[in-house]
C-alpha cells in the first residue's frame, strides 16, 4: 500500500463498540492517530517503514491507540528486524529449507476464529528435526506465516490470538535450541515488537523437559503475559472448555481438516 491508502472501516455496530471500549478507537479518533504516526514515521526515516493506514492501525490497535507505547513497538519491530537477520532477511518461502517447514506445519493459523474473534495458532515447536533444521530456519518460517496473518486478517488486530503450543515429540537435542538468547528474543518479538495481543499460551501434551524451557520464558516475560500461560498434560487436555473444538483439524480433535491442508 502507499501512504495515500485511505481505510475504510467496513466493520459491523457491535465491532466498533467493541474497539471504543476495549481498544479507545473510535471513527473520530482513528485518522487523528494515524496521521499522526505517519508523521513520526516520516520523520524516522531509518525505520524505513510503510505508511499506509492499515499498518498503522495495525500497531494502534496492539496498544490500544496509546501514541507513545505505539511508537515504541513499532520501533522495536524493525530495530530486531535488523539485529536478527537470521530470522528475517532472505525470506523467500520457495527456499527448499523453508518449503519443508511450511509442509511440516510448524506454525498453523487455524481457518475459523473462536468464540471471542480471536486468531488461533497452534505451534508444533517439535515437529522439526534439530540435526537438519536450525532454530533461525524454523521461527523464520513462524513469523513469515504470521506476518501473512497480521497482514490479511483484520479480526487478529481488534480481537488478537490464542497461541497453542504442541510440544509432543520434544527432545533434548530440541530443548537444546532454546537458548536463553533464543527464547529472549522469542519474548521479545510476541511482546515487545509485534503489533498483536497474546490472549492465551496454552501448552500440550506437557513433558518433563516444560519446566526447564518454561522458567526461562517466564524470566523474560512481563506480568500480563505470564499469567496467560496455561500447561495442559497428556491426560488433562482443558483445552476444549474454553475453545470451540469444531475449528480445530482431526489430528486435534476436531473436525475442520486436517494438518497437512493448514500448512
């Protein structure tokens, strides 16, 4: 988009007044902030980033329309873009390495959203095989596809995502990956950088390698976010009292496809 693509709010009554009241975003107060931040971008020319209106919203709309916290992300967002190449440089999905992550289904964005209009995401973080496929490769290939989301899914920048994370099959050699570098720039991409809300991190089939991984996770996290975590064993599966088990594919329970048709 250029920066004269105007938005044009389609959303229904109950939409909006669900953004006046839990995100401040309102038809007279959207253009405001976003000419606003169009301006600051303009006047950072290093961030070097799009100044169309949805991406803009989309960052508001992360931060509930606080200018300062929306500055802030968004600089962050391509600060760590350009402190980790490895991750978001060379991002062309029809690399081999790549290709395979993508058919393996690392990172899935389920086709229906829940009951509360929120994304859901599941991320197989153990699907892959240390030996073949480094860390950098794999959560290149996760943010790619969650770029794609952010970027085509107008419901994940007002309702934001559940993530699920299926941590069936870990290894040691997978433990090993996660180093606390890994795991801190991890945090700080789904916190501090990205313009989406984590409503919920809901980990399955847990495995006694969780607590290790998940300590250093929580030492990085803030508050908020630490009290969303949500540890479901083998046999104590809660997953389905509070997501609707129709959207999820069959290896899941559910009924709506399957794995190899989401990745």
């Amino acid at each position: 988009m250029s920066a004269s693509s105007e938005y044009i709010c389609q959303l229904s009554m109950e939409e909006k007044a669900y953004m006046a009241a839990n995100l401040n975003e309102t038809d007279d107060v959207r253009p405001i902030k976003i000419a606003e931040l169009r301006q600051w971008i303009m006047e950072n020319k290093e961030l070097r980033a799009p100044t169309d209106d949805f991406f803009i919203l989309r960052f508001l709309r992360a931060c509930k329309f606080n200018t300062e916290k929306t500055k802030s992300k968004l600089w962050n967002y391509y600060k760590q873009r350009a402190n980790l190449p490895e991750w978001y440089s060379n991002r062309d999905s029809s690399l081999p390495i790549l290709q395979e992550l993508f058919d393996l289904g690392v990172f899935l964005p389920l086709k229906k959203l829940d009951d509360e209009g929120r994304m859901v995401v599941i991320i197989r973080a153990a699907v892959h095989s240390p030996s073949k496929h480094k860390i950098s490769d794999m959560l290149k290939a996760s943010l790619m596809i969650l770029d794609l989301a952010l970027r085509d899914h107008e419901p994940v920048t007002i309702h934001g995502i559940t993530a699920i994370l299926d941590i069936s099959g870990i290894t040691y050699e997978h433990v090993l990956q996660l180093s606390p570098a890994v795991i801190k720039n991890l945090v700080h991409a789904w916190q501090g950088c990205y313009p989406l809300r984590i409503y919920s991190l809901d980990f399955i089939n847990a495995h006694r390698f969780l607590n290790v991984v998940l300590n250093v996770f929580r030492s990085f996290m803030i508050a908020k976010l630490k009290e969303r975590i949500h540890i479901h064993a083998r046999d104590k599966l809660k997953l389905y009292e509070t997501l609707p088990m129709n959207i999820f594919p069959k290896e899941y329970g559910g009924v709506d496809g399957t794995v190899r048709e989401l990745s």
